[in-house]
C-alpha cells in the first residue's frame, strides 16, 4: 500500500465527508467507516448484513443509495468483477485486482504501467480497472 492509501485509511469519515462537500448523515459515517476499515471490497448485501447489527432499521436501499452517494462525491469507486455483483472499494489510487474464482476473494495489487511506454502521446488516464483473475493460495489445488 503506498502513502495515499494509508492516509485514506487512517482519516476520519467525519473529515472526508465534509472535504468533498457531502452531509456527513449517520449512515453515510458508519458506512464510509466500514469501508475503511474492511479492505475485502464488500457488496451491498454484505454491508448490509454486516452493519444491521449496529443500525437495526438500515434497509438494502439505504445501504446502496448511500454507497452511490459516496460514489458520486468521489469517496468510493463502485467495481464490477465477474458475477457482475458491485464491489465498493475506498482506495483513492489505481490499483489492480486479484479475484479468486474459489473463494470470490478480491485482494488489491499496486497498478504500475509506465505511461511513456504504454499509452498513446496525448491520452490521459482518469481511470483504471484491471482485474488478474486466478485461485489464492488457500483455494490452489
Ligand atoms: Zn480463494
Ligand atoms: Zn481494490
């Protein structure tokens, strides 16, 4: 993980909310807490079921129009891997993604390209999404 990351690890929801201009609701903080501190790049359903404990009227809806709320204030990319099932990730640097097709893990992996090799003169990069798919360690025959 390089500097970026841990800084966005380490910041206060409270704080990344009100720097992108975005009311900081108590679902948006439990939430927006949640993604930082669970780097497994959880689906709707697990947010859901994993923060209902905590908030016992949070409903699906709540958690997805939350996490599309984060989306659009650039806190949160939503990821699509295989299944086609949304992944929500908190890193704010590109990065790659291992998918295990065992356990349907996803695990981050730096992105390094060198730009003046690979793209074309004039192209620039906003965003990246590249996914290595494969078995880890635990699921490997
Ligand atoms: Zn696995
Ligand atoms: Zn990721």
């Amino acid at each position: 993980m390089d500097e970026s990351g841990q800084t966005l690890r380490t910041a206060d929801p409270r704080t990344l909310l009100a720097a992108r201009g975005l009311r900081a609701s108590h679902q948006r903080l439990v939430i927006l807490d949640y993604l930082l501190k669970h780097d497994t790049h959880p689906t709707v359903d697990r947010v859901h079921a994993d923060l209902s404990p905590l908030i016992p009227t949070l409903s699906k809806t709540t958690v997805y129009n939350t996490l599309r709320a984060l989306v659009a204030g650039g806190l949160v990319t939503e990821i699509t891997i295989g299944s086609g099932e949304a992944r929500y990730d908190v890193r704010d640097e590109s990065h790659a993604h291992l998918r295990c097709a065992g356990c349907g893990g996803v695990f981050d992996i730096p992105l390094r390209v060198a730009p003046e090799a690979d793209i074309p003169a004039g192209f620039v990069v906003t965003d990246a999404n590249v996914t290595l798919r494969g078995f880890c360690p635990e699921c490997r025959c």
